[in-house]
C-alpha cells in the first residue's frame, strides 16, 4: 500500500523534530520543512545534519508583524504534492497555506502551543489570549483556520483555548503529545545517593524571565551554606544570563557551572546523566521538554505549580516536588530531596515509566492514529468523530496509543 505523503511546516530545523521526521517514516511518506535552520536564540550544537527528508526553504523572510514567510513552500508543495499538510503556528502565512492547499485537495492540521498575550517568547506574563480581551484577534485567528481539518493543541490548555476563546468546534481539536528526543534519555542509569553524596541541581531551561533563573540562583544559594556538597549547572542561553553572572559575583555563590561545554546535539543528555535534580520555578510554561527529559533519565524533579500540560508525567510527592515559583519555596522542596536522598531512586523510577510513552515511536504512531484517517476515501468524517471520542490523544487509554511500561491511569 502506498503511503500518505505528509508534510510538517515549522520555524525552525529543532533537532528533535529532525529526529522526529524519521519516526514518521514508519507511517508516512513525510519530509519537513523548515524556514530557518537555526535562530541566533539557539546555540550552534542544536545544528544537526538533516538528511534527505527535511530541508531549509530558500527566500525566507520574517518580521514580527508577519511572523515567517516563503514562496519556496508553494514550490515545494507543487513538487511533493503531499495528502496531509502540518502547519506549526496560527500565523498569516500558514492562513494563506492553508486555503491554498485546500485548494488543491490537501488535508490540513494546524499545531500550536497556547497562545500567550505577550510581545515576545521570552515575555514572563502567563495571561493566555482570551476573546474578553482580545476579542478581534481571537475571532481573526477562527476565522483565518477555521478550515483546518483538524487542530492539534499542545496539551489540554492549548485545547481548552482553541474552543472555548477561539471558536473552534470540540470536535475539531485534539491534544496531543510534542516531540522529544529522549531514547538516550531512557538508558540512564536511577540515581543511587546517600545522605552527604554530591548532588548536582540542574537549571536546564533558557535564562529568561519566566522560567526565573534568578529565583533557582537564590535558592541554590541558600542551600549551599546549609549542604556543601551541592552544585548547580545552569544553561547558559538567554537575556538573563549577565544578570545571573552578576548574581553569582555579588553573593559569592560557590560551584556554578554554566553548560558551554556543549559540543552537539547528542551531547545534551550527557548533561542529564550527570545530573541528580532538575529545578524549573517557572511563572509560565506549557509543560517544558526539559522535564519529560529529566523523567527519562531518572532525575528528581522541582518545579513550580505554574507549569501546564504535565498530569501525565509529574504527580507531587510520588515523582516529584512542586512549588510556588518563590525561592524559598523551591529550596524547601529540594531539601526533601537532600535530606531523604533515597527518594531520587524511588521517584527517578517511576518518571522512567511515566514518559516512556513519550519515545519518538509511540508519539508517531498517535499522530498516524489522527492523521491517517483524513485522506480515507468514503470515511472524511472519521477523524473528526475518533477526535470527538478521545479528545486528548496522549491519555494512555486513547484507543490506539502504545503504552509501553506505562501502568499509570490519570487522575
């Protein structure tokens, strides 16, 4: 049987959407494009070869009103002549796309994480864009995609968004799961620690104001006089990153490391490896990658309550701590950890099988289970009625997921 040809259109070539693509292969005929290779927001390791099956298109242009924008697409479109195309963010471009493609009779999915209010990524306010007060670009952003066959929201909030601010029709949305690269992630050893063992926290998310850096130095800080034989390393990307340099100065704050060691994209789980606790007192995030990758490698796990899109994966006091995004609140989760180091085992091995669903071969096959049946002659309306039944395909009980080692049924 010949394969669905299915194309994936994002910003930028992320190594795990790269590794992602081969995946796919096992359901689709699938190629990936990209419109940058890579943004100056992202370190040069993140460079990974491309292969045959994902390219950069040429001419691309972008501005913050227009967001990206190619005439290579609709070459390449006309080359490819895929069945499904995959749109990466409500932009005006993709809107344009979108009707051209389903012009041409190809069926169309549009991903997206929640949608914030705020002028930038990096921005640390967590207000989502809601019709109350933004009542003209909620109903532009219906009426642009509103003949997408389907959506994929990152998670239950992007979902939740997408029908009760945007419009769109509960059986047109569906949450599903990112993609991640975690296979190495899987081969780490459990943490095997004793009271007075190093133990090495790990900030591994971009220094920007959301994810509060400054908060995880101070209370990194408070820790240290308490627990000598802590350390931290800390990503070394993003507008903060003098200001915690600064910080570390003025406190004196002793065994900092910045990770600017990193030479590739295979190196990164390295970091995880020797790693023991992951702190995230994050004001905002739609449940960051960094801790499903911390879960497969068996760390401890701190974060704040602010973090979205994790009930599958994160349960307080059985895998992991959380917190109000304050330093002294994070400090006195992490304590639990030091003072009780035996828990990095226990926790570390039931992240393990929490996440275990997220491996590149079981986020394929959901994404094969919801696209596949949009191209099925004489059955047009069967993913849109398999989307109305399981709304959220990365619950473990969706229908057709794969749960390998995944024993966990969600609250």
């Amino acid at each position: 049987m010949t394969k669905q040809r299915l194309v994936f259109l994002s910003n930028i070539a992320a190594p795990y959407q790269v590794k992602f693509c081969e995946s796919l292969q096992t359901h689709f005929d699938a190629e990936f494009w990209f419109y940058e290779r890579l943004t100056d927001r992202r370190p040069a390791w993140w460079k990974v070869p491309l292969g045959s099956r994902c390219r950069v298109m040429r001419h691309t242009i972008y501005s913050r009103r227009t967001n990206y924008f190619s005439f290579d697409v609709l070459t390449q479109l006309i080359r490819f002549r895929p069945d499904v195309l995959l749109l990466a963010g409500f932009t005006p471009f993709h809107a344009i796309i979108l009707h051209i493609a389903k012009w041409f009779g190809i069926r169309v999915v549009v991903m997206s994480e929640p949608i914030r209010n705020v002028t930038s990524e990096d921005c640390g306010e967590s207000v989502l864009l809601s019709k109350a007060d933004a009542p003209r670009k909620t109903n532009g952003i219906y009426r642009l995609f509103k003949r997408a066959d389907l959506l994929f929201g990152m998670g239950n909030v992007a979902r939740k968004q997408f029908i009760e601010e945007f419009g769109f029709l509960e059986r047109q949305v569906v949450s599903v799961p990112y993609p991640i690269d975690i296979e190495a992630h899987m081969q780490h050893p459990l943490r095997q620690k004793r009271r007075g063992d190093p133990i090495r926290l790990l900030f591994a998310n971009r220094l920007i104001e959301r994810y509060q850096p400054l908060v995880a130095l101070e209370a990194y800080s408070r820790l240290k006089e308490e627990y000598p034989h802590l350390s931290l390393s800390m990503n070394q990307e993003g507008h903060l990153a003098e200001a915690c340099r600064r910080y570390i100065e003025d406190h004196d704050v002793q065994d900092v490391t910045f990770l600017d060691d990193i030479q590739s994209w295979e190196d990164l789980h390295r970091v995880y490896h020797t790693s023991d606790i992951l702190v995230l007192p994050a004001t905002y995030s739609n449940g960051n990658l960094t801790i499903i990758e911390a879960c497969a490698s068996g760390m401890g796990i701190v974060v704040s309550h602010e973090v979205d899109n994790v009930d599958r994966h994160l349960h307080e006091g059985i895998n992991c701590y959380k917190c109000e995004p304050t330093a002294s609140a994070l400090a006195a989760q992490v304590r639990r950890y030091v003072d009780d180091p035996e828990r990095l085992t226990d926790h570390g091995r039931l992240s393990k099988q929490y996440v275990s669903h997220r491996l590149n071969e079981n986020t394929a096959k959901v994404y094969a289970d919801l696209v596949q049946p949009l191209t099925r002659k004489g059955d047009a309306h069967h993913a849109e009625a398999h989307v109305a039944r399981r709304g959220d395909a990365s619950n473990p009980r969706h229908p057709k997921s794969k749960r390998t080692g995944d024993f966990h049924n969600p609250l």
